[in-house]
C-alpha cells in the first residue's frame, strides 16, 4: 500500500511540537547529513517518500508543523511544497521560493527587477528571437535551459555556427521547455564562480568553485575553498534572500569588472561536496535554524 498523508478528524492538526517531516526522493547525502543532525537534537524526523505518496486533494493532514522539502523533480517539489503550505505546515522551502528558483527566466527577471546585478539575460520563444538576443549579446554567449542543474545543456556558444547548432537541436529535438531559449552574456569570472549559503535570510558561508572548465559545478569536478563573506557579497546574498524567500537557499555568484552578479539561486541545494572540501558542519546550522524555528 502506497503511504498515504495521514488523515485526522476535524479541524485539529494534531501537530507533533518537535517532529519534521523530511520530504525527499534519494537520500543523497545531504538528505542524510540533515537527518542525522536534526536526529542527533533529539528532533524526530519523519522520512515521506514525496513521490511515491498519495496525495488526496483538498484532504489529509500530515502530523507535523514543519517540513523540508528535498524533493529532486522541480515541478513534484512546487507541487508537495504548496500542498503542505495549504494545509498550515511550515515549509522549507515554500511554493513561491521553489517555483521562482526552479526557474531561471524567473530568477533573473525578479531580481533584475529589483536592481540586483545579474548578467545581461534575454528569453526568446523562437529560434529568430534567440538570433537577435544573440546579436545583442556577440560571442562568446550561454545558452541554457531554464530549469535545469548540475551544468546540463548550459551551453557556451562562441559563434554564429555554434548557436545555430544548439538551437537547432534544442528547438527540433527538445521538449517544450527546451524551447524556452535562456540566452546570456558570457561572464569572464576567474577560473571559479562563488556558492552562497543563505539560513534564515543570513549568509552562512561562502566558497569559490574553482575549476579549469568554464562550468564549476562541484557535479561537474570543481573544487571548493573558502572565500571571504564581504560586505558586497552579504549585502547582496541578503537581499536576494528577501526578494525569493525560503528559508535555506544557495546562490551562485559571479565576479565581473562590474562586481558581483546573481547568475542563480538554488532552493534545494546540494551542499555535501563543497562544505566538504572546506570542512564546514551545515548539518549542525541546518539543526541550529529548525531549533529555533519549532521553539
Ligand atoms: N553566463 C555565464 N558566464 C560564465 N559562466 C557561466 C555562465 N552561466 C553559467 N556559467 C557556468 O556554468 C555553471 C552552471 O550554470 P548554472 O546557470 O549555475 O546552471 P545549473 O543550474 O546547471 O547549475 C555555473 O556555475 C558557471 O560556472
Ligand atoms: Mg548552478
């Protein structure tokens, strides 16, 4: 029998003070890294296998306040966070956080919006559209999907013949979302980008990801070390926080001859590589925050 979110009479919520539900697909081992830390606090955890759960519509109530979502599959993720939201838990991270970080196109336009620097972005529907973004841009440029992670299909075009090519395949080989086209100035950043991460609306630690390709996800073999949290990158990391929410996000940020740019936001972040490699514990700031959360 499929587990089934459990069903409790009334309007009673039957809350669990210090229980969360750790929403999640694979235990990955950052999955693993917050269950032990929360266990260790004596916080029970309770592991719901998201998609392979039931969800009665517009019933069930799940015995907790509190749930973090590690869901992989962006639109299953939006879709468990806004089901539990409306059924009054606390969700880390919420329906509007995950749906605008799971989408770059929203990212870049929300924050673009609000005056954060980001790198110059446009989105074109059609392959002429993305031609004259493009020509707007020159070469080198990225093509990317907007959804997406780990470096996959974000492209780097440095001429007319390269562009035609992805686009070419993405437009008659892709599924609709690959038809979105993501295109963006290449940022010429030292060898390395930066990864922020952000608890309860503060910056916890930064590291660069250094790498000798132009993609530096720690997926993809780039490695991690420390980098100073200054002014500009808190002031920046912080307002990002404020203008998507959630409560536990990653920013990546870029180094540019016009300072910082907000290249992404990530509302289920992998941190197990790269806090790694610096030897920062974020089991234990994930459990400082949740603590103070249920008290
Ligand atoms: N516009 C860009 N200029 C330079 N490097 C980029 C640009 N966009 C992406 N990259 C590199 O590619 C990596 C992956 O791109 P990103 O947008 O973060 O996608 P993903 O969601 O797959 O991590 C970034 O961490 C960065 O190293
Ligand atoms: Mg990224």
């Amino acid at each position: 029998m499929l587990p089934r979110l459990k069903r409790i009479g009334g309007n009673s919520f039957g809350t669990e003070d210090k229980k969360v539900l750790l929403i999640y697909t694979i235990l990955r081992d950052e999955e693993r890294i917050i269950d032990k830390a929360l266990s260790k606090r004596g916080i029970k955890v309770e592991k719901v296998l998201g998609n392979r759960t039931l969800w009665e519509l517009g019933n069930g109530l799940p015995e907790a306040r509190l749930a973090i979502n590690r869901t992989l599959s962006a639109s299953q993720a939006a879709y468990i966070s806004f089901l539990l939201e409306e059924r009054g838990v606390k969700v880390i991270n919420p329906f509007r956080t995950m749906t605008i970080c799971n989408d770059k196109a929203l990212t870049t336009d929300l924050l673009a919006k609000e005056g954060v620097p980001v790198p110059r972005t446009y989105l074109a529907f059609t392959p002429e559209r993305a031609f004259e973004a493009l020509e707007e841009i020159g070469y080198p440029a990225v093509i990317k999907p907007v959804t997406g992670s780990w470096g996959r299909l974000v492209a780097k075009v440095n001429d007319r013949d390269a562009a035609e090519a992805v686009i070419s395949y993405r437009w008659n080989l892709g599924r609709v979302q690959q038809k979105a086209f993501y295109i963006q100035e290449y940022v010429k950043k030292p060898g390395r980008d930066i990864r922020v991460l952000v608890i309860g609306g503060k910056v916890r630690y930064a590291v660069y990801r250094s790498s000798s390709h132009w993609v530096t996800n720690t997926a993809r073999g780039a490695r991690a070390y420390p980098c100073p949290v200054t002014k500009e990158l808190a002031d920046i990391a912080e307002r990002v926080a404020s203008i998507v929410g959630g409560d536990i996000i990653a920013l990546d940020l870029f180094e540019s001859e016009k300072g910082l740019l907000v290249n992404e936001v990530n509302s289920t972040p992998e941190f197990a590589r790269s806090s790694r490699d610096v030897g920062i514990d974020v089991g234990e700031l994930i459990a400082d925050y949740i603590e103070e959360v249920l008290s």
